[in-house]
C-alpha cells in the first residue's frame, strides 16, 4: 500500500482562496524548497508562492485598479485665450501743433504741443482679447457608473486569477501523485528485480548441479534483463515526474528525495442539491457572475454615455484702444519757460463673459455602443450556462471515473492480489518441488507484481479524478472521506 498522509489539503487551501478577498499588499511566505520528504500541502504552498504562472494576472489585478482610479478622476478644466483685431501694419499716427500770442496780463507767451498715438499701431493695441476658463459637466451620473464598470472590471480580474490559482492547485496535485505513483512503480521494479536476480542465481545452482537444463538458466537471464530495463524506464519516469512537480515553483532542479502520503481508500460521491451548491460556489462560475455583472455595468455605462454633457465657461474680454500719449512746450514771460509732458490715456473696456454650451442629440445618441454592450450581455448569459453546463458534465463524467477507478482498486486490493500472491507461493514451493517449469514460476512472478503495478496506477488515478472535482467545485469530492481520514488520524494518535 502506498504510503501518502490522508489530509485533503487541497480541499483547505481551496476554502481559504474563495473566502479570503484580495489585498493589494497582501504578506508573503517566504518558502525554501524542501529537501528531504515532501507534503502535498508543501508542494501547494511553493507552487502558489512561485508558481511562474500566477506572476501575471497579479498585474492584471493591479492595472484593474489603476483603471479603476482612473475612471473616478474627474475631467480637467480647459484654459482659452481669444485675439480679435489684431494690427499687422500702419504707420506711426502723430500731431504737433505750436501757438504765439501777447497778452497784457502775461506778456509774450509760445506753446509747443504734441500727440503720439504709436501705441494705436502695436500689434495688439487694438485687438480685442478674451481669456476664458471653461469645465465640462458629466450628466447622466456618468463618472459613478464608469467607477461601477471599473470596479467589475477589477472584480473579473480578481476572479481570474482565483481561476488560474484552482488551475495551479490542481495541476500541483496531479504532478504530486504522478511522482507518487512514479515511485511506487520504482519500488516495484526493484523488488522484482531483486526477486528475479536471486531466482536466476537459484537457477544457476542448480544447473550447475545438473538438476536443471540449462534452458533455464537463459530463460531466467531474458527475464532478469528485460526487469532490468523495466526498472531503468521506471526511474527516468520518476525523474521526469519530480521535475514535472518541481516545475510548478519555477525549479527544474527538485532537492526532495521522496513524496509521502496516504491514497484515500473510500468513496462517497456528492448529493445532486450539493453538487448544485458546489457548482455555485465554483470559481468558474462565480468568474462568469462576475463578468455578467460588469457587462451590465457597461451598459449602463453606455446609457449613460448618450446623454450629452454640459460645457460651463467664465472669462473676462478687453476691447478699445490701449491709450494715447501727449507732451508739450510752454514759453510766457509770466511763468518762464516750463515743459509739461502727460501721460497715456487709456481706453480700453473690460467685461465678464459667461457661457453655456450642450451637444443637441439630433444624431449621434450613441445608439451603437449601447447595442453592442447589450449584445455582449446577452453573450456573457449564455457564456456562464455554457460553463455551468460543461463543469455539470465534468462532475458527472469525473464521478463515474471516480467510481470505475475505486472498484478497480478495490478489486484489486481484495481479490487479484491476494489470489496472485497465493498463486505465485504455490508456483514456487511446486517449483522447488519440481511440479511446475520455470516459465510457470516467470508468469505467476510477472502477474502478481503487474497486479500490484495496477494497483498504485488505479490508486493514483482515482486520487487525480477527485482532484479535478475538487477543482471545479471547490470542496472535498467524498467527504465520507474526509471523514474516516480524521478517525484514522486519531487512532493513530
């Protein structure tokens, strides 16, 4: 019987994938790679803990959430500036006039005066300049049901990678009882080959003692040559099978030495209301109810995305001329000479400027978009009663595989072994008795230790069957199992 411990681990770490959520900086277990005996639930925590697989839907998971912050930012107000009028030529515009006059109360009196309006010709002097600052208004509750549609998004993403997790789980588990049964298959071929080699000595001692012919003694030495090969085959498949296993934590080179466990010995299948319940719960499932939910969303989404935005603008505008310059001479025998020079005189308006600004739907109301959301959502229905149909029929095909396997195993543990182990003593005895030929002694030796072979395959078969179930659904495939495991532990206890 093969040696493995009867702990469903992979029912437990199952339960605490879909009940516990997802953090963004979730603490890690460091592992190291066992060296020695190896656990199920050991190769479990190295393959989730490095599994090369699992590495990029975590960033799946991290972009959802940067869409997500995205989606919730809001639109950014927009800065313009307007130029109307603007001067690209014209010569300087200028006056100057001069007055001479007496006067008996001042005397003799000249005035020089003069205007500038070289401003006038600048190149904006003129121009009519409008700043303003302009927001766009969501309507429709658009930003909310863009964060909803983001958030489902993210949901999915979470959900995938719960799929892909229930897929490495499982694919570790088959691994592992492919090294199982690998080594169960060595241990065979080298006891049958230490049987076969003490036989062919056995042999040879009594040809050399004339009592056989030593035909043989060449058929032992075929024998013992193709049991040979046997076992060589049976330990490059046990290598090929610890690399197989070692690859689920990213290592082509296993530092363990041997897998150790118990293979389950009954089985109860599932009641039809728990298999529904089970379906249900499953990560594939819920990843489709995930992925319905947020097509909805998309479609409100749309919805929403059809009704038109409002455009809300404050701003100032300048108009009028930028100002005139003036300076001038006086000369009066009252006053002296004195020199008055003004300064600009400005004309220009300013004024606040309000606007409102609406798309009018007359034609795009974005009928396509919400078309082709609705149609994806009426797709993502069928999509998860597709899925909900094909793991139904999984369950029911692993079942009945299930069951063949345990009968197999079973009948092999109660009746073929023990009737080929009978028979191969009596070949024996009769052998030395010299009732039976050595051929006879071959095929009773071949046959007992093919029905043991059988039994560690049938073994790890039924183990890998209840491994997908439990991959679908998410719970032990035969809690009587379960069940007479912890009774078991106890006893031993």
């Amino acid at each position: 019987m093969i040696q493995i411990r009867r702990v469903h681990t992979l029912f437990v770490v199952f339960i605490l994938l879909l009940s516990s959520a997802y953090s963004e900086e979730s603490a890690s277990t460091s592992f190291d790679e066992p060296q020695g005996e190896l656990t199920l639930a050991q190769s479990l925590a190295l393959a989730l803990e490095r599994n090369p697989g699992l590495a990029p839907f975590e960033w799946d998971i991290r972009a959802a959430e940067a869409r997500t912050l995205q989606a919730g930012l809001r639109p950014n107000p927009e800065l313009a500036i307007d130029l109307e009028g603007i001067r690209l030529g014209g010569s300087d515009i200028g006056s100057t006039s001069r007055t001479a006059g007496f006067s008996p109360s001042d005397g003799f009196s000249a005035s020089t005066s003069g205007s500038s309006e070289s401003s006038r010709n600048s190149l904006f002097g003129d121009s009519e300049i409008t700043l303003t600052l302009s927001q766009l208004v969501e309507l429709g509750g658009k930003r909310a049901k863009r964060v909803e549609a983001a958030n489902k998004e993210r949901q999915v993403a979470v959900w995938d990678y719960e799929v892909v997790r229930a897929d490495v789980l499982a694919q570790t588990a088959r691994a592992f009882y492919g090294v199982v049964v690998a080594q169960e298959h060595v241990r065979l071929a080298e006891d049958l080959f230490g049987l076969a080699g003490r036989a062919h000595q056995t042999i040879q001692t009594l040809v050399q003692a004339g009592k056989v012919s030593p035909i043989e003694e060449s058929r032992s030495q075929v024998e013992l040559s193709q049991l040979t090969i046997e076992r060589d085959t049976a330990s490059r498949e046990l290598s090929a099978a610890r690399v197989e296993l070692a690859g689920q934590w990213g290592s082509n080179a296993p530092l363990f030495t041997h897998a150790t466990g118990t293979f389950p010995d009954t089985f109860s299948p599932l009641s039809p209301e728990t298999m529904k319940t089970a379906i249900d719960r499953s990560p594939y499932t819920t990843r489709w109810l995930a992925e319905l939910e947020r097509r909805d969303a998309v479609v409100r989404l749309e919805r929403a995305n059809g009704k038109p935005d409002l455009t809300v603008a404050f701003g100032l505008r300048s108009a009028g001329s930028s100002g005139v310059s003036q300076r001038g001479w006086d000369l009066s025998s009252a006053d002296g000479l004195s020199l008055n020079r003004g300064g600009t005189d400005s004309d220009r308006d300013t004024q606040v400027v309000l606007g409102i600004s609406i798309p009018l739907p007359l034609f795009n109301r974005n009928q396509g978009r919400i078309k082709e959301a609705e149609y994806l959502a009426e797709k993502a229905a069928f999509e998860r009663r597709a899925m909900e149909a094909s793991i139904s029929n999984a369950l029911t095909a692993g079942y009945e595989r299930a069951s063949a396997f345990h009968a197999e195993f079973e009948a092999l543990k109660t009746t073929v072994i023990p009737t080929a182990q009978n028979a191969f003593e009596a070949v024996q005895k009769g052998y030395k008795a010299g009732k039976f030929g050595l051929l006879d002694v071959l095929i009773a030796q071949r046959a007992l230790f093919d029905a043991r072979r059988q039994l560690a395959q049938s073994q790890a078969s039924f183990q890998q069957t209840i491994v997908e179930i439990e991959r679908f659904v998410g719970m032990p495939a035969a809690p009587a199992l379960l069940e007479s495991n912890e009774e078991n532990t106890h006893e031993q206890k």
